[in-house]
C-alpha cells in the first residue's frame, strides 16, 4: 500500500511540474503546403480543385506518360525521366497561371480601392459599397463581389461573408483591404478614407516599379528557360532512334540521365532564385 501511495506522489508531483512547461504546438507543414497549394489554384482560375486531385492528377499523368514513352522508345530509363518531367510539369503550369492572374489583379486593385473610397465618400455603408462593386467594379473581378453579395443578403452577416470573398480572392491586397473594412465595421473610425487613399498611391507606385523590373528581366528568364529545356528536347527527338535507347538503357546512360536532370534541376531553380521578385505573403488569411 505504501509502494502504490508512493508511486500516485509521485505521478502527482511529476504531472504538477510538467504542468508549467507547456508544449507549443507544431505548427503542420502538411496543411501549411495545403493551405499554399489551394491559394496557388484559387490564383489560377481553378477553385473547385482541391490539393490531393491536382496532386493524384499530376501522379497520373507522369504514369500515362511512362508508359507511352516506353512503348515509342523503348527505354525504361528514358521513359522514366519523361515521366518525372509530366508529372512535374501541373506545378509550374499552375504557378505561371496564378503569377498571370496575380499581375492582372496588381492592375486593377487600385481601381478597385478607388471605387470603394468613392461609395463610401457617398454615403454609402460597407457592405453597400462592397455589393456596388459587383455592377460598376472591374469586370475580371465583379463576379466574387457578386458572390459577396449573395452570400451577405442571404445570411446578414458582415463578417462571414468577408471571410468567404476573402477566401475566394486568396490575395494579398485583398486580406490588407478586407481586414481594414472589418476593423472599420467593428470599432468605428473615421480614417478610412484616408487609408483607402494611401492604399491605392502605394498600389500604383508598387505596380509601376515591378512593370519596370519585370520588363528588364523578361528576356534574361525566358532565355533561361530554353537553356534548361533544350537538352531534353534533344533527347525527346534522338530517343526514337534504337541506338540512342540502347545507350541509355545501360548504367552508365541511367547515370548521365540523373545528373543531367539533377543539374537542369539546380539550374532552373537556381535561375528562378535569382530571378524572383519579392510577392507579398498571405499574413492575414
């Protein structure tokens, strides 16, 4: 009896002295690489795609594009670098749509800020200023304040269906413009016209700059692009010929095959490195 009361003091003792060190929760990179891949899909037109089908369709495609170019050129190997390109290729597909769609948003933000600081100068409320935008907003983007606009006269609240256009958008410019309104709507203020202001003078200076250095980068990325696509454009024509797969169906071939990719690999993202301007980050998703 004295050995089990010893043992409970024990435990309590322990469970007291754990109790003010508190475990942080880790954060999960999982939903984090989610979470990004569902932004990168919404940016790109595509919001009915969720991250396991466009993960299960690019797995997909690498697999038919195996076995399609083993049959041609009869060449596991160089089969199976052509389906590790395919099944590669949804992931910068989906990011050039989504940097496209993301520059044609950057042009028409400010107008946007612009219409808004205008129906509310008018006295319009927040929400009828946001709704106003379905009709006389930029047309690329009427269609999520239509929707904006179902969601609040279906439901009457301001702040969940702020979050559904929020999440719609999925951008940047949109979460800081969202956020304020929300705080405008919650505890009052009357600096908002002058932050809207701000807002869209910062938007312009911001989309003038990057015209600029994107302009200037252009050519030098595009040129490097072809670099790291060349070698493989030239294998993809010499692989239909029967020596060609001969060579590379031994170990050495399978060896010039993976640093060849290893080094285009490198290359390209080395070069995307480089290149890459500054994006603004969803902090207030």
């Amino acid at each position: 009896m004295g050995t089990v009361a010893g043992l409970l003091l024990g435990v309590g003792l322990l469970c007291i002295w754990w109790s003010f060190w508190p475990r942080q929760p880790r954060p999960q990179r999982s939903s984090r690489r989610g979470e990004r891949t569902q932004d990168l899909l919404v940016q790109a037109g595509m919001p009915g795609v969720r991250p396991a089908a466009f993960y299960g369709t690019s797995i997909a495609i690498g697999l038919v594009t195996f076995v399609v170019a083993a049959a041609v050129t009869g060449s596991p190997t160089i089969a199976a670098s052509f389906a590790v390109l395919a099944a590669l290729a949804p992931g910068p597909y989906v990011r050039a749509r989504a940097r496209r769609r993301r520059t044609e948003l950057r042009e028409l933000w400010p107008e946007v800020v612009d219409d808004l600081n205008s129906g509310i100068r008018a006295g319009m409320s927040l929400p009828e200023a946001l709704i106003s935008l379905s009709e006389r907003g930029p047309e690329p983007m009427r269609a999520e304040f239509r929707a904006f606009a179902d969601d609040y006269r279906a439901t009457g609240r301001f702040s969940d269906a702020l979050d559904r256009l929020k999440a719609r958008l999925a951008d940047p410019v949109a979460d800081r413009l969202i956020e304020a309104l929300r705080l405008t709507r919650d505890v009052g203020g009357t600096d908002l016209g002058r932050l809207l202001r701000t807002l869209s003078a910062f938007l312009r200076d911001d989309l003038r700059a990057r015209g600029e250095l994107e302009a200037r980068q252009s050519w030098t990325v595009n040129g490097a692009r072809l670099a790291a696509g060349a070698p493989w454009l030239v294998l993809a024509l010499l692989s239909t010929r029967p020596e060609t797969a001969a060579a590379f169906n031994t170990a050495v071939g399978a060896a010039v095959l993976l640093v060849g990719a290893a080094a285009s690999a490198a290359a390209y993202l080395l070069m995307v490195r480089i290149g890459r301007l500054p994006e603004d980050v969803r902090v207030l998703r």
